[in-house]
C-alpha cells in the first residue's frame, strides 16, 4: 500500500523502517529514495513545527510507494497535541523573530489546523498556505 504527496499535519512523525523501504521525499521537484535501513527511525518534520519555528524546520513533502519485493511493515507515530482537548493558540515562537525574521504565518490553534484538514482531506499539498501573513 502507497500513499500520495502529503505533508504530515503535527509536529513530528517517527518512523520505523525494514529492510524494504517504499519511502520517498520530493527534493528540488524530484522524487528521492530514502534506503530503508532495517531497525531505524526516520523522523518527518510536520507543518506545525514548520509554523511554530517560523520556517526554521521545513514539514517535508513525502509519499509511500507500493512495491512488489514483498511485504513492508510501516509503524508511524505522530507527535502533537491533541486537537480535542486545547483552544491554545500557536502561531511562530518569538524567540526565533526579528525585523529581519518577522512572522509568516498567523497563529491558529491546534483544533482549527486539524478540523480544516480533516473537512479538506489529504491532496497532496500542505495546509500552510492557509496561515501564512
């Protein structure tokens, strides 16, 4: 099982590989293999950390390609707060701003970010743009 362009909506996303593999990452509008390294963890950044730092940590665009060498076995755990249980606002950390570093994005909370993307579904593009000033 595959599945298309996404970026992971939290704030990270640990992954543990096998020997087969299946993951890509989209760099400089190509799509690149990442070898599976059997017993390792790959960790995604998520477009909140990528709000939250202001851009500092990049959410990376990614899919999972169906193969026909066999069986792959995917355990993914995200990391995030729970969307039904806070009304906190997070938008960039101020520590990390400047005039030369001003916000690009406006802050939101955890529950709106999750609700827009569960009423728009995954195509394939990040949900970002909806908060960037």
């Amino acid at each position: 099982m595959g599945t298309i362009q996404h970026t992971d909506i939290g704030f990270v996303t640990v992954l543990v590989q096998d020997d087969i593999g299946g993951l890509q990452v989209l760099h400089q509008n190509h799509w690149v293999d990442v070898p599976p390294t059997p017993a390792s963890l790959v960790v995604n950044i998520g477009d909140f950390l990528q709000l939250l730092s202001n851009d500092k940590y990049i959410s990376v665009e990614h899919r999972a390609i169906s193969n026909k060498v066999g069986s792959r076995l995917s355990v993914a755990s995200f990391f995030g707060e729970s969307p039904w249980q806070s009304s906190k606002l997070y938008g960039p950390i101020t520590e990390l701003l400047s005039e030369e570093n001003p916000p690009k994005y406006r802050s939101t909370t955890v529950k709106d970010h999750t609700s827009y993307l569960h009423n728009r579904g995954v195509d394939g593009t990040s949900a970002l743009s909806r908060y960037k000033i």
